[in-house]
C-alpha cells in the first residue's frame, strides 16, 4: 500500500526529479504531481517516469496532495510555502530540501502561524545529497540511498508531522537526524558549504595554459564548483555568518601548511598533512 495518496512536487529538476523518480520506485506514492513554471522541464520529468501528472498552476497541483515538497532555490522556498499553505488541505504536511534552514524556517513557521491552524504543517528538511549537474535529465532514483537527511522541527511543529517527513525520507533510502535549524546551519557551513568555497576558489585560481596539465586530484577537488552559481550564490548569502566562521579554522590549518613550507619543516608539514589523512580516512570512500 502507498504512503502517501498524492505527493505534490514544486520543482521538477535533479532533487525533485530524484525524489519523484524514488517515490515511484519505492511505490510510495499512488500520484506524484510535478509542479513548475516551464511546461518543457514538466514533459521531461513526466517522460522521464519521475511524475505521473505535470502543471504549471501551483493552485491546482497541491490541491489534493498528502505531501508537498518544494524544490526551488533557497531564496524562494518561503514563497511557496506560504503559496502551497494557503492551497491545500489544512492536514497537508510541507517540507523543502533548501542547504540552509533557520531564515527559511523561521519564515515558514511565521507564515503558517499566522493563519490560527487552518492551513498546512511544514517541516524543514535537506537531505546531504546532490550532484553538481542540475535539472531533471540528471535524476536518480537512488540519489538518496544511504544518505543522511536532516530535518529541522521546531517548537512550532506537530510531531505527527514530523514523524512523517521522517519516515518519507527514510522512505527513499536516507538516514535521517533531527537538528535544530541554527545547529543545521552552522554544521553545513563547515562541512558542506565551506568546501564548495574552497573547491570554487581553486578552480579559479588555476591559470587557464595549466588545465592540460590537471589530473584526477584536480578533478577530483575541484568537481563541485561546477554546480549551479545562482543556487550557491543564494546558499552562501542566506549563510553568510557561519560560513566565514567556518573560513577561520580553514584558515589557520593553511597559514599552518604555508609557515611549514616556507620553513622547509618537515615534520611540521609531515603533522598536518597526517592530520588531514586520519580525518579523511575514518569517512571512507
């Protein structure tokens, strides 16, 4: 039997294509609504097998859903949350896959207050997956196999709601931690946001006669600054304070790594470079 009657998806491109794509393999979902601006994106994700009906009208798809899960830029999950609320049935759960959580949480959590009960919950969520491609042709169905999902309950939220965005993820394969949206933020500037910083900042100060000359570690460092530049432009604005704080211990290990160099210290360079294997190595592959 399905989890969920109707799932409406705002956003049909690599996360919500995954998720429809999952959804439906799982057959968790008896309908699974694509909801977005361009009809031609839509047709994609309903050729693709990721949803089983498409609309442009935001209204319309998440009238009769169980679940919504926006998709969309940062910057705009709080639009169409509130948008999404106000549309359908009031025990209609919301959730998002937004990078960051605390504005758009504390956003969403005002805007539903505000209508005293009679429109949907909304339960922040992000799960720790991707690809540095974008759009719906990049869907897969197991993007979130084995993968952690944080979702962010507040005060605000109904626990019947959470357990549910709980059980969705887990549903498509995710581990799933609960975290507060301030403790979420903080976490991922250091070990999700910071390295995309990084990764952007060696590519681009590799000089263009030298990339004949790069190789898989290049590759390898440097493969997530081909992401989407607006989507991070908006993820590195809306946590702009804890990703400088991230920045400082970054900053000492290099100034540490330079001195070391400079010096021709070698037991010094042999200490940081053996700190950086045991760290990296308790993660695996």
């Amino acid at each position: 039997m399905a989890f969920f009657d109707t799932v409406a998806i705002v956003g049909v491109g690599l996360m919500g294509g995954s998720i429809g794509l999952a959804l439906r393999k799982e057959r968790m979902a008896r309908h699974v609504i694509g909801i977005g601006r361009r009809i031609e994106q839509l047709r994609q994700a309903e050729n693709r097998g990721a949803v089983t009906e498409a609309t442009t009208d935001l209204r319309q798809g998440v009238a009769t859903a169980n679940l919504v899960v926006v998709c969309t830029p940062v910057d705009l999950v709080p639009e169409y949350v509130a948008a999404a609320a106000k549309a359908c049935k009031p025990e209609t759960i919301i959730t998002d896959v937004g990078s960051t959580k605390a504005a758009i949480v504390a956003a969403c959590d005002k805007a539903l207050a505000d209508s005293k009960g009679l429109w949907a919950s909304f339960v922040g969520s992000h799960p720790l997956a991707g690809r540095e491609r974008t759009g719906v042709e990049f869907a897969r169905e197991d993007l979130f196999q084995g993968r952690t999902t944080v979702i962010t309950p507040t005060e605000e939220t109904r626990e019947e709601a959470a357990a549910k965005v709980e059980a969705f993820w887990q549903g498509l394969g995710s581990k799933v931690v609960r975290m507060t949206p301030a403790e979420h933020d903080i976490s991922i500037a250091a070990t999700s946001h910071l390295p995309h910083l990084v990764a952007s900042a060696l590519a681009a100060a590799t000089p263009a006669d030298l990339l004949t000359l790069t190789a898989s570690g290049w590759a390898d460092t440097t493969r997530i600054a081909s992401g989407d530049i607006e989507l991070w432009r908006q993820i590195f604005l809306d946590n702009r304070v804890n990703t400088l704080k991230a920045l400082t211990p970054f900053e000492t290990v290099l100034s540490e790594l330079r001195q070391a160099l400079e010096s021709a210290d070698g037991a010094a360079l042999a200490r940081l470079l053996q700190q950086g294997k045991r760290i990296r190595d308790t993660v695996g592959s």
